[in-house]
C-alpha cells in the first residue's frame, strides 16, 4: 500500500504522483481508493506507465455498470470542485 496525489485524472485515467519506489509490471493489477468531499470509491485499474519515484499512470477498468456510473459522478464532482489552473 502507498499514498499519493492524483494529477491530470479523466474517465480513463490519471497519473498518481508518489515517491515510492515501487516494484511493478506494465499491465499490473491495481485496487485504487479515492477519498474526496463525500465521495468514498474504489476502483480497479492497470499500470500502463511507470515512473520511479515520480508515479504511475493508470487506466481505469470497471467490471459492472454501477461502479462505472459512480465513478463518472465522482470526475464530475471533481471537475467542478477544482479551480481551474492559470493560464
């Protein structure tokens, strides 16, 4: 298990952000938590990039139509939580 900081996530994918050296293959299995506002979702995904110390990038992958459904309520919840980024 390992903590890190999401960046540049979409119905798809994101990068998560962590210093941790992990040991890991392209297309491993992950289980993913996300915490945020009242939104508490886990979700499955495959390691599609690995970068040491830096991160790893994910692609979502959902087994029924109900998780998928709430995870897509949880980008939306996101995008319109977040600002925007200057310009």
């Amino acid at each position: 298990m390992f903590r890190g900081y999401l960046r540049d996530i979409s119905q798809f994918g994101c990068l998560l952000m962590t210093r941790a050296h992990l040991h890991m293959e392209r297309h491993s299995e992950v289980d993913i938590h996300f915490n945020f506002n009242n939104f508490d979702l886990r979700a499955t995904a495959l390691v599609m990039n690995i970068r040491p110390g830096i991160g790893l990038g994910l692609e979502f992958s959902f087994d029924d139509p109900e998780t998928e459904a709430s995870f897509r309520a949880f980008i939306q919840e996101i995008a319109t939580s977040s600002p925007a980024e200057p310009a």
